[in-house]
C-alpha cells in the first residue's frame, strides 16, 4: 500500500484505494482487483475512454471485455485489464492480469531493447 499511495500522489492524485491482494493456488501469475468510490460522472463508456486514451501508446497493455484471468495472459508480457463503473453501488472496479514469471526482469529487459531499436509493436521479441 505504501508503494501505491505513493506513485498516486507523485500523480497528484491522492485518492484512497483498497488493495486486496488473493491468494489462489496459481502456478504462475497474478490477479488484482482495486475498488474505489466512484463519483457519478464516471459511466463505463467515459471510464472505458479514459483507459483507452491512457493506455494507446503502451504495447504490452491490453483492454479486455471482461475480467481477465491468468491463463488469458501466460507467457506474455501483457497485462490484461478491464474496468468496470458500477452506477448502482457507487464503485469503480479495475481487474488485472499479469504473467509474474514472464513480467519480471528479462522481459523488462527485452522491452527495452525494443524500446532502444525502436521497434514496432508485434515485430520486436517478446
């Protein structure tokens, strides 16, 4: 939490999350589930448009339909999110997935070498 509570307000976005980590019997990779008090301006078109715009220059992130799952992303180097405005309750909902084993440093290190080369999306390694 403190890891998290800090890069937010370096953003200068202060908000208060909740962060749950589960504990599952996985082989490999992780879930994350962050819920947090949404305001009503928050609709799922407008929260599904604010991720898009955020996200359309990072090639290893994927918007997914649904929750994703650790099996939608093993042995990549993506990282699946969906997010959810729940207009009933109030809350904001943001699902992701990560392969722990092939998110770590090596393919840290191979998407910098494709960031250094400056290779395209889906012609670099992976």
């Amino acid at each position: 939490m403190p890891e998290i509570d800090q890069e937010l307000a370096a953003l200068g976005a202060p908000v208060p999350i909740a962060f749950t980590p589960h504990l599952v019997p996985l082989d490999q990779g992780e879930l994350l589930v962050l819920l947090r008090d949404a305001d009503a301006t928050a609709f799922q078109d407008s929260l599904e448009q604010l991720y898009a715009q955020r996200y359309a220059e990072e090639p290893f992130i994927e918007l997914v339909g649904r929750p994703p799952g650790v099996r939608d992303v093993r042995e990549t180097n993506f990282c699946a999110i969906n997010v959810h405005a729940d207009e009933r309750t109030g809350k904001l909902f943001v699902f992701a997935a990560i392969d722990n084993l092939w998110k770590g440093t090596a393919s840290q290190a191979i998407a910098n070498l494709n960031l250094m080369f400056g290779l395209e999306e889906g012609t670099g390694l992976r």
